[in-house]
C-alpha cells in the first residue's frame, strides 16, 4: 500500500514509533521515560500518532455514524475537519505538551507542515483518506539535528489544500520506509498479535495472509501488518508490535549481512 519515496538522503539511527490512539490515554510514565532514554542515547526519534478514539467520540457526539473497510475509516467530507481538528488541535497538542513537559524536546507536525506529500488512496471506496506519496526526509533531519523530535499526526493534505485521514499504521510505514529507519514500533494496546489466545512471536507474510483470510486478524490490526510488511519490503529491517510496556524491545527481523529483508513480523510475545 505504501508508495512512498524519500526526496533525501536516510535518516541516521532513526526508529519510527507509532503510538495508538487505544494506548495515547494512558500512556505511562514509563513509556515516556523510554522514549528519553533512547533520545539520550542519539537514537533519532520520530513519533507518529493514531486517535481512533478521539475521533470516534466526537464523531458520535455530532451524531455521525463511520464504518471502516479493512480498518481503514471510510471519510466523509462532512466528517474531515472534525478528524482534522481533533487530531492536530487535541490528540497532538496533548501528546506534545506531554513530552515537553516530560523534558523531552518535541514539536507537532502534520503533512500541513511538508514533512510528508500525500494524495488519495482510493476515493471511491474511502473517500477522504491519503496515502503517502513522498517523504521529506531532510525536514526530519534538520529538526532532529537541532535536538526536536518529531511528534506527527496522521493528517496529510493534498497539493491543492485538502485534509486527508491517513490511517496512522500506514503514515508510520510511509515515513520510517521514507527516511530509511532502522525501525518501525507499533505501540497498542495489545501485547503483539494474538492466535488462539496466546501472543505469537513472529509472524511471516504467508501467516499474516492466513489469518486475514479466516479472521485471526482483523480490525485494527489489518492496517498494522499491512503497514509492517510495506516497511520490511521497502527496506526497514525491524518491526515490532507490542504494547506500552516494550517488553522484548525491537528485534531486528533480518540479518544486517543480508541484502534483502527477509519478511517476518516480530510480535512482543
Ligand atoms: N490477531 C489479533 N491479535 C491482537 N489484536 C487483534 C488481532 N486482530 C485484531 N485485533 C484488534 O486490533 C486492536 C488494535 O488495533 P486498534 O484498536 O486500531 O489499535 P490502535 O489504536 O493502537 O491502532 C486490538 O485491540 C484488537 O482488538
Ligand atoms: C483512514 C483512517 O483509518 N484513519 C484513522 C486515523 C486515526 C488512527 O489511525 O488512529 P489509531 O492509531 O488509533 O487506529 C481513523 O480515522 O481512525
């Protein structure tokens, strides 16, 4: 899904996590404090955010009614601004005053601030929602460079002005395959994906294809291995899903000697 391409060079030591909106509410201090102690350590930070949530319950009090097809929020135009406001002006305002206060250097951005190009994703089937079509990858750096991090919400624009949804699965994918990060981290609230009640430790493509077929996977969790195997396929050498806690932290799903990713999901069992 990700078609995604850099306009620069990589990103030095960059990992991309994404923080769901089912996890944003009760983000514990030490998430937080995890995400200090790799900036500490050099690591480049870039954090994307989801707020299905948030969204959901200032949908439902304008008494509006979405769906989704493949865990992607089929969007309305009566329902963009909403999305758009609640997401830059609410999710992201909190989630950055959050880091500041926690004394970690951060500025809110969206695809408004041209640090990703995005376009429709297919508008008759979702109407409003974007995929990524370029990442600026130099924008990332001069702000990680000058000691910010990145903090991103999953809205776009088109050339024209337009807000786009962008599911925060694939902004995340789109923007770690467009700086070339060594990894992407898919924070939710589930501690990897769950067979027969118990979280597996990895996952191949051919298992993901399965167990979207019979329902294993579903939901949420559609645009999350999505988004995993576009990043492994594009380059990006580890993704992990798990919850707040990190528990097994990344794992590196290909061998560094190895020009070619070999595709596996590694899941925080
Ligand atoms: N096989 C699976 N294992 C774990 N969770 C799954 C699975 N299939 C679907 N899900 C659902 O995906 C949800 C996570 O996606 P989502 O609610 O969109 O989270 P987020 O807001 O973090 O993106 C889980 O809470 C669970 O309900
Ligand atoms: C197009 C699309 O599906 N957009 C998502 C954007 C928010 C999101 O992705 O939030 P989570 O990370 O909490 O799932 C939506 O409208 O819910």
């Amino acid at each position: 899904m990700t078609t995604s391409k850099s306009t620069q060079a990589i990103v030095p030591n960059c990992h991309v996590i994404k923080i769901g909106g089912s996890t944003l509410a009760n983000l514990s201090q030490a998430f937080i404090k995890s995400l200090k102690r790799r900036v500490e350590a050099g690591q480049n930070l870039i954090i994307v955010h989801g707020g299905g949530p948030d969204i959901n319950n200032a949908l439902a009090e304008q008494g509006i009614v979405s769906e989704t097809v493949n865990g992607i929020r089929v969007t309305t135009p009566e329902m963009i601004h909403t999305i758009r406001n609640i997401l830059i002006g609410d999710v992201n305002a909190r989630l950055v005053g959050k880091m500041n206060a926690s004394g970690i250097s951060s500025a809110g951005l969206s695809g408004f601030d041209g640090v990703f190009a995005s376009n429709y994703l297919d508008q008759e089937t979702y109407g409003e929602v974007g995929v990524v079509t370029e990442v600026n990858a130099k924008k990332f750096q001069l702000l990680l460079k000058a000691g910010i991090i990145p903090v991103v919400a999953c809205v776009g624009t088109t050339i024209e002005g337009t807000p786009l949804n962008i599911n925060a699965d694939t902004l995340a994918s789109g923007i770690a395959a467009g700086v070339q990060a060594e990894s992407l981290l898919l924070v939710t609230d589930t501690p990897g994906i769950k067979k027969d009640g118990e979280t597996v430790r990895s996952v191949s493509e051919q298992d993901i294809r399965k167990w979207i077929a019979n329902g294993i996977i579903y939901g949420g969790m559609i645009p999350k291995v999505q988004a995993a195997l576009d990043c492994l396929e594009a380059g990006v050498r580890a993704v992990q899903i798990t919850d707040d806690t990190l528990m097994g932290t990344t794992v590196k799903a290909v061998n560094p000697l190895l020009t070619r990713p070999i595709k596996e999901v590694h899941t925080n069992a």
